[in-house]
C-alpha cells in the first residue's frame, strides 16, 4: 500500500537519536514519532501503525529491542510491519553464527544520513509503500 508521508516510529532511549534521525528523515519527507522504552514504543506501533520501525537493541537490557523485535514478528496484528534494527555494537556481538534476523535491516551507530535514507528507502520499496521510480 503506497503511502504520500511514510510514518517512522524510532524506539530509542537517546536523546541525540531521536533528535538526528529527526533532522534527517523531516527534509526527505518522513513523519517521525519517538519513543523512549520498549513498551511505550510497542503500544504506540499497535495504536499508530507507521510505515516502518527504527529500533534500538540496546534499550533497558542489552537484547530489549532483539525481544522486541521477536515479539512483533510472532504478532499476527503487527508483524508484517517493517523494522530495521540499529545498535551501536556491531551485528556479530548481538547474533554471533547467526545470520536471520528479525528485521528487513541492520545498521551500525552512528547513522549517517544517506545510509539511513537508503535503508529506509530500500525497505519501503520492498513492502510497497514508497512508489517504485523513488
């Protein structure tokens, strides 16, 4: 379903997170909507139902946003919602030997802005939600 302003919610527990994926994401036409922990983000993706998840792995543990992930893929009601996962350690040192993830992407802190936008972009071409020629 092709959208004309794709929603992002950011589950992050950074300040400087939420306030750089902001700038950069306003400017290429994205809607974005915060949220600090785990649980406030998975009642806001139920209540909102954006476009695509940005998740943090680490938020009050290590793996929080790893479960959460896991939980939202398990969710009939919201599991075709596209996630890309983003850490500040490295993809090895969260699934070591594993290579599925419970996302359409990983990336790395820091975010850049064109590696952001592409990801995002790519993302929602693949589930129909940006139109094909963008």
């Amino acid at each position: 379903m092709y959208v004309e302003v794709p929603r992002i919610l950011l589950i992050d527990d950074d300040r400087d997170i939420h306030e750089s994926v902001t700038a950069i994401l306003h400017p290429h036409g994205y809607r974005v909507t915060c949220c600090w922990t785990g649980p406030s983000g998975l009642a806001e993706l139920r209540r909102a139902r954006p476009d695509l998840l940005l998740l943090d792995i680490m938020l009050s543990s290590p793996t929080e946003g790893l479960d959460l992930a896991r939980e939202i893929r398990g969710d009939p009601e919201i599991s075709h919602t596209p996630i890309v996962l983003i850490s500040a350690m490295g993809r090895q040192n969260h699934l070591p030997g594993r290579t599925e993830l419970p996302a359409d992407e990983y990336l790395e802190k820091p975010l850049t802005a064109e590696r952001l936008v592409g990801s995002i972009e790519r993302v929602l071409r693949a589930h129909g939600r940006v139109k094909s020629d963008q």
